[in-house]
C-alpha cells in the first residue's frame, strides 16, 4: 500500500523575486552554497508511494523560492509533528523565520539548519497574500511535459494529456471534478498565452532541461520551473494557471505522484500523469484534502492501512485513465463543502432520534433531503463522524468498497481544516455501530443503528446512552423539551414524502418505461399464441370436433375460405398464433383432409381425417411452439451504460478486454454460460472506446465465482443486482443489452 510523506515548502514573501531567481539556478553555482536571508511561508506537500514501497509515514519540511522552486529544510521530524499537532504549523498561513544565516546546498538542494528550528508565525485568514486553492469555480489547469537528456518521449504525447486531462467527452480529472462538485468546480485550461516558442492554448506545454533522472525529480522539477519562468517572462509558474501538473522521467523519482496541500504544484511520474485517480487524488491535496486512512490505521502497526480507504479518490491510485469514477468519502466530501444545502448534524440527545441519509449521486432529487449526516463530539476537540449511503451508480459508479452501503468516517479539523479521515464502520440492514467513551467521555456510548432503506435513502436511529444517567433523568427538564421541538418539524415531513414517495420517482421511472417496453412485447406473443393454440385443439377440436369435424372445425376454416379465397385463411393463422406452430399443423395436416374429403364424401371420409388430424396437429404441435419462446433468448439494447436490476442495482461481471464488437461480446457471454444454467445471465455491459465487454450475472454467481480465464480477464461484484434487467445508469461510452 502507498506510502505518505509530508513535505513541508516555503515562500520567501520580501525582496525581489528577481534578485533571488539570479541565484536560484543551482547547477549553474559550481557547488557553492546559496545564501537564504528571507523569511519563508509554509506549504505542506504529501508524496505517494508505490504499494511495495517499505517507506512509511514521515514529515519533512521544505522551502520556496519566489520563483516557485522547493528544497528541503533539515529538522526533526518529531517537531514537525508536535508543531502540527499544537496548531501552530499551517499550510500556507505559517511564516518561517531564521535565527541565523542559511544556506541552500546544491548538491543535495536542502536547506541545513543544525540543531535551531526556525521560528513560526501564523498570518490570519484574511491575509491577501495566502495563496489559498479554492474548491468552487472555474480553475485553470496547465499540465507540463518535461523532458530531460536521458528521457525525451516520458511515454506520453501533448494529445495523450490534452485528452486525459481536458476532453469534455472523456472521463478525466475536468468531467470527473465537475461530475463530482455538481458543477461547482470547473478544471478548464488557461488562457492563452504566447511564449517565446510554445503556447498554452491546448492546456499542455513541453520544455526541455539540461538534466538527466538521476539528478533526481527535485532538480529537474526546478529545473523545468526555470524554464517555464523564462519561457513566458514570468516570475513564478502560478501566474500562468491555478494549477501546474509537472509529468517527469520514469527513472528520475520513486514516489508516483505528489501534490502539495492548498497550493498550486503537483507531479507525477510519467505515465501517472494520465491517470484519472492520481488526477484527483493529487489535486484533492491541492484542494486541502489529506489521505483517507482504513479501519484502525492510529492504532495499528500495519501501516498498509495507511490510505487504504478504497471509497473515494483519497484514497489508493490506479494505472487506469478513465476508471475508477469515484468523488470522496463522507468526511472529505463534507470538507469540499459541495453539498451544504442537504448536510444534517447530529449533536447527542436524550433519548433515540431518527435520520435518513441518502447519497450524494441523489444531491438533485428533490426527494431527498440529506446526502450527508455529521455527527458531533461537542467536547471532544474537532474530530467528528460523517457518514453517507455509499451509492455504486452515476458518477460514483466506480467505488471500490463499501459499495451501496453506509459509510462512516472521523476525521479532525472540524469539518473544514485538513486533517486524515479514518474509515471507522460500512453498516448494511439491520447492523449497527457502537461508539464507546463517545466524545471522549469515559462510559458513554453512542448507537448508530441501520435500521432500513427505501430506494437509496437509508433510515438511522442514534442513541446516546451517557454513563451518568442524571443527564438524562426527569431533574433535568432541559434535556427533555429539546428533542420534541426538533424531530418533529424535520421528520414528519420526511417520512411521509420519502418512504412512499422515494421508490415510486426512484423504482418506478425505471420500471415503468423499461419493463412494459420489455415484458409486453416479450410475453404477449409468448404466452397467448403457445397457451390458446394448445387447449384449443386438445380440449374444443379433440371431443366437439369429433362427431362433425369436417362440417364445424373445417367449414369455418376450409369451406368459406377455400371457396372464394384459398390463401387468406391460410395466412391469419400463420401470423396470429406464431410463424413456429401455424406451418406445422396448417400445411401440414388440412391440405389432405381438406381437398379430398371437401371434394368427395361428406360423411364417410369424416371419420378418418379427424382422428389423424386431431392427433398430429395436437401433440406434435404443442412441443414445437412452446419451446422455442421458452429457450431462445436474444439481447436486446436497454440503454446507455451499465445494466441495473429493477432496484437499479448493478450486476456481478465477468470482464473481458480487447472485444472488438458488441456481436463478440454477446457471443462471449452467450459461451460462458454454455454447459450451465444460463438463468443467472442478465445481460452485458460494451464500451466500445477500449473494446471492454462486461457480461451481467446475478449477484452470487457460479460463474463469477470461478472466473474462468478461458473468457474473462477479471471478474467483480458491483453490486447486489439480480432479475431482470431493468434500467442502465446513464454512464457515457457504456451501452447495457438485456438478456431476455
């Protein structure tokens, strides 16, 4: 699992940009050491590492040049910590200042300060100079391709990251954030600007610097700022864009990404700079978002759990380009502050109070009126709850865990300051959650219990038990009066529009118009043409028919219709009962009793005509139309992207890769099923952009199960979908065929 490392940058905020950047170039200082006599302002930056990677969690703290380059300063890490810890070290308010004079190194590009840690001030919050990254408007992105001595190509081209970074019709960090946000948060590319040979019209610029990997991702890094600064006359990169992605050499860096927290900067290595999820992952670090730690990361040594919550994007990076969607768990989704107008607090009340909580894919559905629940320790610091029903669909489709159940995190900073989450509990029906010595009070506890789910709202009850039972006796009247006043005016209206009304907008747009469509046209002619033909001809024409087989059943069907037109009634039954059964009885066995008896004898060639065709049209018949409806399936296309149950949940898949064709990907899927019951086969998924088919099987499936390699690469369970396929999710690029 990644590794974190928090590196700590500086801006020197007096003097002249200028006369500092004369001496910044440090390759070009022979080894002499470069004087610092200014103070710095600090920038926390966080480094991911590989999964393998042995590092663990370790702070260091850097500083910046006015002109945008970093180095590290050389203190204890335990200070770092203890200064964080005390609130007295902030990321882009805490100014640096130095007792005596400092030097920058550049062979190792640190800053050594001995044993004497610089000092710290702290500038408010409404300091014009804080470079603060916002989470809501229209931000400028500019990524950059640098290229070194050793390493021209990185494996990337301008077009791959123009369209892994901006397409409006791919899913990449610009669709993703926006998706995410609401509309709230818009990646864009910068404005134009003319350099001395390039320009950032299409959002992305090379440069070439005289550096090879070894010199490491530091140097070069500085290096490329240089020569962005000289390139467009500039004195720092962030005057060119909100934000500055730098892609670098595979071999000049270990980590694969990192980004600093409230700031501008962010880098990857190589091909990482495609990757959606490192994408967002790393811009969230710009957005003030720390990792998403998994269950029991503070008190445990395994360290892999280290950002290891798989729920949202703060969590592990993947290779992928344009998977997983996914936005960010409770608590960061809480800190984004996206989604005020249906945030809910819980703060501890006598007695059990009742919530519903939905998802934040339902943030526009005027049904539901809390995508997002805090619950408050009022006394204990700023660490709270957060939790939210963790929907697989739309544009969190992609979730790794916990998918369509409820979340609950804690993390500290109030809901508002970075701070790590920690995944604390993923509650289906019926489970709950026990909060013991809840907001730090020994003996007090707190139920979260999951009691049902109408659609994707799920209804909670919270029951705070305090160990002083006095708080909650009858000589404390205060307790009491409150909570009447409160759920009352919230829940009443609730209840009644969301439990009835939630699965009627939320079942019923997607039954409604996908099933009539589908089983009407399906069972009609499957059910009425096999079921009258059958009794007809072994009940009515068997006993009645008997006696005067020929002047009754043939009359009607032989004597009016042969006379004046041969043909017609031959061909109502044909298309009225089925194509299968007509031919078989019709022209079958009535041209013989028809034409001779008809023709000759009335009643003495009756007797034998009628037994025959009584007979053969009755059994044989019977089998022929039946079984056919009855085994042959087809596909049938039921929308765009994935395929949902009637609950809108989606199936287990069995995935195969390099599928050229939506023809392929139904024979596929047809052949995995052969030698089985194919009853569980719902359908499948094809995305036709990277020939990805995707077969549909109910959830616990043999099939998935045992995940053949002679037909799927990997297999997954997304979600709790079972049935008939009866709606798709909408997702681009995705088209969902029905197995009916």
């Amino acid at each position: 699992m990644t590794k974190l490392h928090v590196f700590l940058l500086a801006l020197c905020w007096t003097g002249t940009a200028a006369r500092l950047a004369k001496s910044s170039n440090l390759r070009s200082q022979g080894g002499k050491k470069v004087k610092l006599d200014q103070p710095c302002v600090a920038v926390l930056a966080i480094m991911d590492h590989e999964p393998s990677s042995p590092l663990r969690e370790e702070t260091d703290l850097y500083c910046e040049t006015p002109d945008g380059k970093t180095y590290q300063v050389i203190v204890s890490s335990d200070w770092i910590q203890e200064k964080r810890k005390r609130k007295e070290l902030f990321s882009g308010r805490t100014t640096l200042t130095f007792s005596k004079n400092v030097f920058i190194d550049e062979a190792t590009q640190t800053i050594d300060l001995a044993d004497v840690p610089p000092g710290l001030v702290n500038r408010p919050n409404d300091d014009p100079n804080r470079k603060l990254r916002a989470t809501t408007g229209n931000l400028s992105v500019l990524a950059v391709r640098v290229l070194t001595n050793d390493d021209q190509s990185l494996g990337l081209n301008e077009a791959d990251l123009e369209l892994n970074v901006f397409s409006p019709t791919n899913t990449n960090l610009k669709t993703q954030m926006s998706d995410c946000s609401l509309g709230q948060l818009e990646f864009q590319k910068p404005p134009s600007r003319t350099g001395a040979t390039v320009s950032t019209e299409s959002g992305v610029v090379t440069v070439s610097v005289d550096r090879t990997s070894a010199d490491g991702h530091a140097s070069i890094r500085n290096a490329a700022i240089d020569a962005l600064n000289a390139e467009f006359g500039v004195g720092s990169p962030y005057l060119l864009a909100d934000h500055i992605m730098f892609c670098l050499p595979e071999a000049s860096m270990s980590m694969i990404a990192y980004g600093y927290l409230d700031y501008w900067l962010t880098a990857y290595r190589s091909q990482w700079c495609l990757s959606l999820s490192a994408q967002m992952h790393e811009l969230g670090h710009n957005l003030n978002l720390e990792h998403a730690n998994d269950f029991n990361y503070l008190s445990s040594s395994n360290a892999n759990t280290q950002y290891d919550d798989k729920v949202g994007t703060m969590g592990s990076s993947y290779t992928n380009y344009d998977i997983p969607k996914r936005c960010f768990n409770p608590a960061k989704s809480w800190q984004l502050g996206w989604y005020t107008l249906k945030q809910d607090t819980y703060t501890p009340t006598c007695g059990a109070v009742t919530k519903m909580v939905g998802s934040i894919v339902d943030y526009n559905n005027d049904l539901v009126d809390t995508v997002l629940l805090q619950v408050l320790q009022p006394t204990d610091g700023d660490v709270h709850y957060y939790m939210n029903y963790n929907a697989r669909t739309g544009f969190n489709e992609g979730t790794q865990e916990a998918a369509n159940r409820l979340v609950i995190n804690k993390q500290g900073g109030n809901g508002q300051d970075v701070a790590f989450s920690q995944l604390e509990a993923i509650l289906d029906v019926n489970q709950e959650f026990v909060i013991q010595d809840f907001d730090g009070i020994t003996g007090d506890t707190l139920k979260i219990r999951y009691d049902s789910r109408s659609g994707r709202v799920v209804t909670l009850t919270l029951e705070w038990i305090p160990s002083d039972a006095g708080k909650c006796s009858a000589s404390t009247p205060t307790l009491n009066p409150t909570p009447p006043p409160t759920p009352p005016p919230t829940w009443p209206p609730t209840p009644n529009p969301t439990p009835n009304p939630t699965p009627l907008p939320t079942l019923a747009p997607v039954v409604t118009p996908t099933l009539p469509p589908t089983l009407p046209p399906t069972l009609p002619p499957t059910f009425p043409p096999t079921s009258p033909p059958t009794p007809e001809p072994v009940v009515t024409p068997t006993l009645p028919p008997t006696p005067s087989p020929t002047m009754n059943p043939t009359p009607p069907p032989t004597l009016p219709p042969t006379a004046p037109p041969t043909s017609p009634p031959t061909p109502p039954p044909i298309v009225t009962p089925s194509l299968p059964p007509t031919p078989s009885p019709t022209m079958n066995p009535i041209p013989p009793p028809t034409l001779p008896p008809t023709a000759l004898p009335t009643t003495t060639p009756t007797p034998p005509p009628t037994p025959q065709p009584v007979v053969n049209p009755t059994l044989p018949p019977t089998p022929l139309p039946t079984p056919p409806p009855t085994a042959t399936k087809t596909f049938v296309y039921a929308g765009r992207g994935y395929c949902t149950d009637v609950n809108g949940q989606m199936y287990d898949v069995g995935e195969a890769r390099n599928i050229r064709s939506i023809s392929a990907c139904e024979a596929l899927c047809k052949k995995s099923v052969v030698g089985a019951d194919d009853s569980d086969l719902r359908g499948f998924s094809y995305r036709g952009k990277n020939n990805r088919c995707e077969c549909n099987y109910d959830n616990g499936s043999p099939i998935v199960t045992a995940c053949s390699g002679a037909y799927f690469h990997t297999c997954d369970s997304f979600g709790s979908g079972s049935g008939p396929v009866a709606g798709s999710t909408n997702t681009n690029h995705w088209e969902c065929y029905a197995y009916n």
